[in-house]
C-alpha cells in the first residue's frame, strides 16, 4: 500500500528513534539509507543548479554530514566541481563516507579554516553539518560558520542547499538556535517536522521538499502523526455545488460586532468577507457614528447601531442570526466593553477576533460556557489570553495552541507565518502552509474572521471550519498577490476568495 506523507508532520524524535527499524523491516542497511539521501538532494541540486556548477559541502561530525560525504561523490560523479570542507566525522556511517571521498583523492579543507573568500568562488552552498534535533545554541564554531555563510550568501549570490533541517534550527520549534543558516532550498528526510512549518521556518527553509527514501509505508505503521497539513481537495469537498432551489435562508445568517468610531473599516471588510464566503445574510451591529458609514460602504450589508446600554436587547437582536464574530474594530472603551460583555454572555455560537480576544484576556467571567468557540489570535493576542510575552508564543508556537485549546476549550487558529490549528477534541494540530506576506497588514485578520464566521453561519462541520476558512483566506492572498505582494490590500482577496468557495 502506497502511504502518501507528504501531508502528515512528525516530531524529530519519532523520526531519530524510527527510521533504522522502518527502515530494517524493508532490509534497507543504514548505509544504503544514507545514499538514497544523498541522491534525493543530488536530484535536487540538478534540478535547481545543473552541473558544472561549483559546490561546496560542508560536512558537520554525525550522519548528516554523511549524507554530505556521500553527496560529493555522487555530485562529482555527475559533472559538478566538488569541495568538502569538514569537521572530523564522529559516527561509523560518517566515518565510512568521509573515507570514500578521500579515496577518490577529493578536496578537503577544515571547517574552522572557512572564510568568506572561500565562499565568493562557489555557486552552490551545501548544508550538511547537523541537520535536526538541536537542542542547545549552537556553538562557537557553528555560529561563525552560519554567520558567514548567510553574509556571503546574498553578496554573491549563492544558492544554498540544507540536508534535513537548516543548521541551526531548532526542528521541532522553528526558531534559530541563536541563527540559523539561510537555506533557499531544503530537503528533509522521512517525514515533515513541526519547526520546518511554521513561524521563522519558511525564512530559513526556502523551498521544502520531503524524500521518503522508500520506508514510509514502514514508518507510518510505526508511528502516529502529530499534525497534519490542510490540503485542497478537503477544503472543496466541503463546498458542493447549491442546490438550485436554495436561497438565502438556507445559508445560514452572520452579525458581526465592531466598528467603533474610527474603525468601521474592520467591519466593512469582515462582512464583505462573510457575503464572498456565501453567507445568505450579514447583519452589523456596530457605533450609532459608524452606522451610516458602514451602511454607505456596502448595501448588502444589515447595519444596526448599539448604544451598548440595553444588554438584553443586544442578546435578543444576536438569538435572530446563526453566529456572532466579536470583534472587528471593537475597540477597548467603555461601548467596546459593554458591547463584549452582553455578546460573550449570551450563548451564541462565535467567532472572537481582535479586542474581543483582548477584552477576554482581562476578564475570565466573560468566557463563553459552550464548545460553539472560535478564536482566531495573532501571536501577541495569544499571549495576552495566556499570561505571556509574543516572544515565548513564538518561542513554541505548537505548545502555545494548544495550551489555548485546553484553557478556553474552543477551536483556535494561531495565525501567522504556517498558522496552526487546533481544537479540543484532538490532539492533532493542522497545519496551512499556503500563504503569503501579503497579508502582512492590517485589515487580513478582519476578512479571516468573516469567513470563519460566515462557514460557522454555514453549517460546516464545527472541526472543519477553521482548516477551510485559513486555508481560503491563505490561498485568496497568493491571487490577490500575483501582481505583487507589496501593495495588496486585504480587500484584495475578496473577488479570488468568491472563485475559491465555487470550485
């Protein structure tokens, strides 16, 4: 049976303490191993940069920089101009490479002699020194020879490929150990690993190819993913066709709260947002002084004005929708707490974005006492909701969601960079890799936050709504984008998001 891990992500240690028996039950020798992951990069490399292209390896003390040895002889073989520059091999594998290379007389310079004249006569830069598992900053040696690297790479336009994991990225993390060489292109071997998804990774990793080396059917039977990716073909499996005698009640009805003076363009853009995502109705509830505003900005939308004072009036208009987002534009005065604390109270199913996630983060009598619960924190709301800083969130990224899944029981996305997914009911976090720095500005958590609202509204299935509603969002601003990122406004995605929800 063919096993398709191209979605499933995997700790490092899974993969460390499994790959030898997978990869035994199959009789494949750790030796033979180590040369299917140097071929695995050789492709690579002659896809990337064809021969006679000048590369140099360079080799750390364990397997993966004998994954480097074994690579220089194969690229060698192939017609590329090869130097190794190395540290003493340290394991019997590295050792057994190390000492095919020399067999066949190849250059050989020490790795604490690399400087950046060195690098200026290259074209491609192998990254073979020690791939994953780091658990401490790297040390003197290391940090000055990623440091260079990165320095030169750019000054002259070097290409550099990494062997499993960037050295200097933590691989379950993703954060740089304390830097952490700036790969365009990176191969690792067996199975994805969390710090190559999510947050800096993408920075380090450049373009990530998985190589199974022919034992995944092996390892899977070993081992349980602890994420997985969100992929195309779910997101249109839960978008069919309409009937053709549907309308708009059948498509479920969405308020959204917010706009506060000043910022009624929050909720303009998370109701246009909830109307391209295919909710039948969107109402507003928003500032007596935003309501024309909001009104003019797009017709389709119901706007309703709040003084905030008449808490249960504000929890009867909320009973007639079939989901509230909380929080666009809200603000933290005192309409914006008033408002927050008669929509949290009053048992509707909703999405919290934005100051509502604020305004809970200071008063825990205000959660929601129902599993109908979407939250959808940036980094830095994140934290203020766990008791924390932005840097420990992205210190770990997957211990951080999932410490606010268990703290709020609800289905969270902690955006950014690789946003993850998770929910209560699981312990598998998902992962949307797609995306783009055009969403880098603001108003993108606003459209989020529309659509997640519009798919609940909907009646998706409550643990598919976050996956589909990021990955629509992630995929709407790489169209939106083509014609550049720099520039792309979050209403932008609006006519490609339209597109998407139609498959």
């Amino acid at each position: 049976m063919q096993i398709n891990m191209q979605h499933l992500v995997f700790q490092t240690s899974q993969v460390r303490e499994r790959e030898l028996e997978a990869a035994a039950s199959l009789s494949v020798s750790p030796a033979q191993l180590m040369q299917r992951a140097a071929q695995s990069c050789l492709a690579a490399l002659e896809r990337q940069q064809p021969a006679p292209a000048r590369v140099m390896i360079l080799c750390g003390p364990g397997n993966n920089g004998g994954d480097g040895w074994v690579l220089a002889r194969l690229a060698s073989a192939a017609g590329y101009r090869v130097q190794v520059v190395a540290t003493e091999p340290k394991t019997d594998l590295a050792k057994q490479a190390a000492a095919a290379w020399r067999q066949q007389q190849g250059s050989i310079e020490p790795l604490d002699k690399l400087d950046r004249t060195h690098l200026a006569e290259q074209d491609v830069i192998v990254d073979a020194l020690l791939g994953t598992g780091l658990s401490r900053e790297l040390d003197e040696l290391y940090q000055r020879v990623v440091e260079t690297l990165n320095d030169a790479k750019d000054f002259h336009k070097l290409w550099v490929l990494s062997i499993d994991c960037p050295t200097g990225l933590q691989s379950d993390t993703g954060v740089p150990m304390p830097v952490a060489v700036e790969a365009d292109y990176t191969v690792t071997m067996v199975a994805l690993k969390p710090g190559l998804l999510t947050g800096q990774a993408a920075h380090f990793t450049g373009h990530l190819e998985l190589a199974e080396l022919g034992i995944a059917p092996a390892f899977r039977q070993l081992e349980k993913p602890v994420a997985t990716l969100i992929e195309q073909d779910e997101v249109m499996r839960l978008l069919p066709p309409r009937s053709r005698s549907s309308h708009k009640g059948q498509h479920g009805h969405v308020v959204i709260v917010g706009g506060n003076v000043g910022m009624s363009g929050a909720v303009v853009l998370a109701g246009r947002a909830a109307l391209r995502a295919g909710c039948g109705k969107v109402s507003v509830l928003t500032h007596p002084q935003s309501q024309q505003i909001v009104a003019m900005a797009q017709p389709e939308l119901m706007v309703q004005s709040t003084a905030a004072e008449d808490q249960q009036a504000i929890q009867d208009y909320l009973k007639r929708a079939d989901c509230v987002v909380l929080g666009p534009g809200l603000g933290d005065d005192k309409w914006g707490q008033r408002l927050a604390q008669a929509v949290l109270l009053s048992g509707m199913p909703m999405v919290v974005d934005a100051d509502g996630l604020n305004l809970l983060s200071r008063h825990d009598e205000w959660w929601p006492a129902h599993e109908h619960l979407w939250l959808t924190p940036h980094p830095g709301e994140a934290g203020r909701l766990l008791g924390i800083t932005t840097a420990e969130v992205e210190q770990d990224r997957w211990q951080a969601v999932q410490k606010l899944t268990t703290k709020s029981q609800a289905h969270v996305v902690l955006k950014g960079s690789g946003s993850l997914i998770a929910q209560a009911q699981s312990a598998r976090i998902r992962v949307c890799r797609r995306g783009t720095p055009a969403l880098a500005v603001g108003g993108s958590g606003d459209v989020l936050s529309g659509i997640v609202g519009s798919l609940v509204a909907q009646k998706l299935p409550a643990e598919a709504i976050l996956p589909c509603a990021v990955w629509l969002h992630a995929v709407a601003a790489e169209h939106a984008a083509k014609g550049g990122e720099r520039g792309t406004l979050p209403s932008d995605l609006l006519e490609p998001l339209r597109k998407l929800v139609n498959p």
